[in-house]
C-alpha cells in the first residue's frame, strides 16, 4: 500500500522545526555542526552589516542627529551580539568565538562613547571614539576569519561593525 505524499502545511511545518533550534523533546538546544555554525553566524552578520550600511547612508551634520546615528547603530550590534552569543559553537571554535565575541563588545563600548560625546557636544571625544572604532576593527576581522567566519567585522561605512 503506498503512503499518501505528504502535503504542503506538514512539509512546511518540519521545516519549520527543523529550523528552530531545540525543536523537539525537551527543547534542548541542538548543537550546531561547523558548516552549520559559520552559516548561521555568517547569516546574522551580512543582516547586521545591511542595517549598518542602512543607517550610515545618511550623513549626520549635527550632535543630535550623529548621537541618534550612533544610537541606531549599538542597537543593531546588541542585537546581533545577542544573536551571536545564543548560537552554540562547536567546542574546537568555542575559544576564538569567545575572543571574537569580546572584541564586538569593545567595538560597542567604543559606539557608546562615540554617542556619549556626540550627548556633551564634544567632537574631539566623538573622533577619538570613531578612530577606536576604526583602528580595532582589523583585530575584529581577524579574530573572524580565526573562528573561520567571512562575513563577520566586515569594514563598514564609517563607524566599524
């Protein structure tokens, strides 16, 4: 007797699972392959870079508009960081990953520094951010090509990623 092919709403819906980490019995976090890890990663960095390049199209020509620039940038690398951080990497990348992960939190201390002096109306402090920003950002790349990721700490516009 032949099964009945399956139908588009059930296709779907494993797929859907199938997507969703921890799917399944016990909703158990699934640990990433390496192949699957650097996708997923690599994923959250080229969403994040589009948002970057999104926000810095328009040039800012005063404190309030570069601080609410800047504003809409650390917004966007919490949220990916957040993204980062819940993937599971696998244990020989785990290492690199944590040092990468560091280095896009000292990226985000350096954008907070850069709003906060755009708040003073301080421009020597928002140049001096900008350039920390920029300066830390080949260590940044670096430390994501270690872990093996290509997208990741891509240069951006203007501030870094």
């Amino acid at each position: 007797m032949r099964r009945p092919a399956p139908t588009l709403p059930s296709l779907l819906a494993a797929c859907a699972c199938t997507a969703i980490a921890g799917c399944g019995d016990g909703g158990e976090q699934t640990a990433l392959s390496r192949s699957g890890f650097l996708t997923r990663a690599d994923a959250i960095c080229r969403q994040t870079q589009r948002q970057f390049d999104q926000i810095q199209r328009t040039a800012t020509s005063t404190p309030g508009q570069a601080e609410r620039q800047v504003e809409a940038l650390i917004d966007v690398s919490n949220q990916a960081l957040s993204s980062l951080q819940s993937l599971d990497a696998p244990a020989p990348l785990r290492p690199a990953y944590e040092r990468y992960l560091s280095a896009r939190e000292r990226a985000i201390g350096y954008l907070e520094d850069g709003r906060d002096a755009a708040a003073a109306r301080d421009p020597q402090a928002y140049l001096a951010a900008k350039r920390k920003v920029s300066s830390d950002q080949a260590t940044r790349l670096q430390l994501a090509r270690t872990v093996g990721l290509e997208d990741c700490s891509r240069p951006s516009l203007t501030l870094g990623d």
